[in-house]
C-alpha cells in the first residue's frame, strides 16, 4: 500500500516540490530531472549518491510526506541537488564518512534560501563552539570537524 497524506501519494509530492523547484530555481530542476528516483523506507530522510553507475536521489516517503511542509520538502530536493552541484558526491575520502556527511551538509544547508532550513538539519550554529565561517568550504567544515573529534579522542570520548 503506498504511503499518503491526505490522498497526497509520495510520487505527487515529489513532482509537486520538483515543479515548485523548476518554477523558483530552474538551474536546479534541471539536474533532478535527470536523476534516478527511489522511493525507500532503508534510508532515515533523503540522500543522493552513484548507485550502479547512475546518480539516485533515495526519499523516505514517511519523511517527505509526514515530517515536511511544502516549502521544506522543496529545501530537502535543493539540499540534495547542491551535494550535486558542488561534487560531494564523487568526493573520494579515507576518513569518517560521518564527518564528511556532516561538513558536506554545513555547505549545502547556507544555500537553500528561499526556503526554509527543515527541523534537525545540520547547520553551522549547532557548532557554535568551533566559531564556524559561513560559506566555507568542504574542505574547511572537515578539518575542523575532524580536529575536534581528534581532540574528543585524545581525551577518551570515543574511540575511532
């Protein structure tokens, strides 16, 4: 049975934000039209990536449908789209991976206006700590992240 929301089914929901998208930011629509999509309860929110040589964005459907608004679910399509557009995706990394996650997101996040940052979304005041630069690069968001979880290994917090 396929998931809905007041008969709105997660297949209209997608083509409604990926229309909404193409009206206020066409350069974007553009790349998501040329994706493979994949509807699928394994992933936790959204992700994008190369899945058998094709680039696949994945969408939980309890997510998109029942956690999001409207303007929220076209953020989490732009959201994807910019890890895209900036190549986090063929990023080749040795190191955490959720690291990498974390940094390539405090990137993509500074860029969704006009629409609205979802609740829980990794954005550069939930490291206040680190006194973060806006509009920085991958690169920069991983040393620092990976300095402080250097420096909470040392100091016996986890173990790497």
């Amino acid at each position: 049975m396929a998931i809905t929301l007041n008969e709105l089914t997660i297949e209209d929901a997608i083509s409604d934000s990926a229309m909404d998208l193409l009206f206020f930011e066409p350069f974007y629509a553009h790349f998501f039209s040329s994706l493979n999509r994949v509807i699928s309860e394994e992933i936790p929110t959204a992700c994008i990536g190369v899945d058998r040589d094709a680039i696949t964005m994945k969408i939980n459907p309890n997510f998109f449908l029942k956690e999001l608004n409207k303007q929220e679910r076209i953020a989490v399509l732009k959201h994807e789209l910019l890890h895209l557009g900036f190549a986090h995706i063929f990023k080749k990394f040795n190191g955490d991976r959720l690291l990498l996650n974390i940094a390539a997101d405090l990137v993509v996040n500074q860029f969704l206006n006009p629409f609205p940052i979802p609740k829980g979304a990794i954005i550069l005041s939930g490291f206040a700590d680190l006194k973060l630069l806006p509009m920085q690069s991958l690169e920069y968001y991983l040393d620092k992240l990976q300095t402080l979880a250097d420096k909470m290994q040392k100091q016996g917090w986890f173990h790497g």
